[in-house]
C-alpha cells in the first residue's frame, strides 16, 4: 500500500484547520512537519494522543501560516507520509 493510499488531507485547501487520516501498521505516536515550497519547515507539531493500528484521524490548526502551497510531512512510528495542502483565506 503507497502513502497516498493511506493519508488523506481535508479539506485541501484548507483555511483554518484541516484534518489528517493516516493508517499506521503498529500503536505509536506521531509529528506532523509543515514545510514551504522552499523546503524551510513553518510548523512542527506533536500528535499527543496514541495512534493505534489502522485508521487515524487527527486536526492541524493551520491560521497561522500564509496564504500559498505546503509539504506535509508525518513521521508515525516507522512510516512517513507525505502529501501537499494548499491554504487559503
């Protein structure tokens, strides 16, 4: 199963928050980095709660960044999803 099988990001695009479905293989916790299309990480943030074996579904507050294209990035555990999100205002 690829990474885009198993992420999804909506809604894209997004104005203040968006939510994030990952299916892990394992229990684990997770961090969610936000890059600009420049590659500079905007946002890094800890998932607090456990994410248990199959589909999770958790929120990013994404107000505070700028209006334009980002990289998503989550590290669970040892799997690593990627997917793009767009913002707008």
């Amino acid at each position: 199963m690829s990474a885009l099988e198993i992420m999804q990001v909506y809604p894209n695009p997004a104005k203040t928050v968006t939510s994030i479905d990952v299916e892990v293989s394992s229990a684990c916790t997770a961090l969610v980095s936000v890059f600009d299309i420049t590659g500079k990480e905007v946002m890094k943030q800890m998932i607090h709660d456990e994410l248990f074996p199959g589909k999770n579904t958790f929120n990013l507050n994404v107000a505070p960044l700028n209006p334009g294209t980002y990289i998503l990035r989550v590290a669970a555990g040892d799997q690593l999803f990627t997917a793009s999100m767009i913002i707008r205002r």
